[in-house]
C-alpha cells in the first residue's frame, strides 16, 4: 500500500475536483479525505479505501492510521495501537512495526 503512493498522504479538506477512481466520484467541497499527489486515496472517514492504495496479498509497506476524537483518550488510541500491532506480529512474526505519533490541533 505504501508503495503505491504518489508523495505524501496527507489529511485534507477536498476541493471538490480531485482525481478520485472512486465509482461514487469526486469527494465534495470540504470532505475530509486522505490524499497524495496522484489524488484521493481514501474518504468517508478513513473506510473507503481506492484500489491504488489498498493492502493486498503483494503489499509489503503498508500505513494504518489510527484517529481519534473525543471521548476517546490517548491512552485508548495507544492501546488499539498496541492490539493492531501485536495482530500483525502474529499473523507475520516477521514484521516490522514503527509508530508516530501526530498531535492534533485544538
């Protein structure tokens, strides 16, 4: 999946004229969506996913992004953090997991 973008992923708010090969079309001025140089690469608050972008049985760099919004609290979003990765390691022992974490705006 990662190595299918085209720079950066980026969360924006759509202009409304993205390239998106998405079958319901270009997202709407002041979506929120992800996107790279090549266009969007997902929207719906992160579940629609593009075919570019996906991950597959061939993708071997791939980014989860995990968000959150209160009431959620940090702690809450590092533990499904800590639970994704470990799903990982068990279902590819070999993996190699980084994080970051990107303060939000208030």
């Amino acid at each position: 999946m990662r190595d299918r973008y085209s720079g950066p992923a980026r969360l924006v708010r759509a202009e409304g004229d993205e390239a998106s090969e998405e079958a319901l079309g270009p997202p709407e001025p002041g979506e929120v969506i992800w996107r790279d140089d090549a266009g969007v690469t997902c929207r719906k608050w992160n579940w629609r996913q593009v075919a570019r972008t996906r991950i597959t049985e061939e993708t071997v760099n791939a980014l989860f992004v995990l968000e959150r919004l209160e009431p959620m609290t940090m702690e809450e979003l590092k533990a499904a953090g800590e639970e994704l990765g470990d799903l990982l390691s068990e279902l590819s022992p070999e993996v190699r997991i980084s994080t970051r974490l990107v303060p939000g705006r208030k």
